[in-house]
C-alpha cells in the first residue's frame, strides 16, 4: 500500500467514527425530546385536572357548607354584630380597659 492508500483508510475510518458518534447523539437528543414531550402532556393533563378541580372547590354553596361543616362558622346576625362609631375610633385603649 502507497502512503496515499493508507491516508484514504484513515480518512475513511474516521469519517465512520464521525458518522456513528453524530448518529447516537442524535438518538441521544431524540430520547430527551421524546421524554419532554410526554412530561409536557402529563403536566397539561395534571393541569386540565386541576384547573376542573379548582372551579368545582370555589362553588359558594361548597365553600359556605365546607365552612359550616369543618370550621363551624355560622353567618352573620345582628344580634352578634358589633358596631364602631367613630368615637370609639378616635379614643385609644388603655392598658387594663377594653
């Protein structure tokens, strides 16, 4: 073999080992993007679900009963209403009196 040969084997060689490397780290890259695609789906799936989710949680009457039920709250009366008039306002608490 002329040194010509031998420097088109070399060539050659390399430029199969360029090819291989460049092909797997396109494998590489198409693997992530195919892995970020499916996590983009499942958080537009988890999204839909919570977006249905939070409109059916702030229904008034759900709230209002949540309220009732858990904490016990009960509406509003005047008999438990307390009113300020802006002279109480305007006089400050004293240590001992309320």
């Amino acid at each position: 073999m002329n040194a010509g040969a031998v420097l088109l084997v070399i060539f050659i060689v390399c430029s199969a080992l360029s090819i291989v490397t460049s092909s797997h780290a396109g494998r590489k890259l198409f693997v992530q993007i195919e892995r970020a695609d499916a996590l983009g789906k499942r958080l537009d799936t988890e999204h839909r679900q919570l977006q249905v989710e939070q409109s059916t949680l702030s229904k008034p009457a759900l709230i209002d009963a949540a309220a009732r039920r858990d904490l016990r709250m009960e509406r509003v009366t005047p008999a438990y209403t307390f009113y300020l008039n802006n002279k109480s306002l305007q006089t400050p608490l004293r240590a001992g009196k309320q």
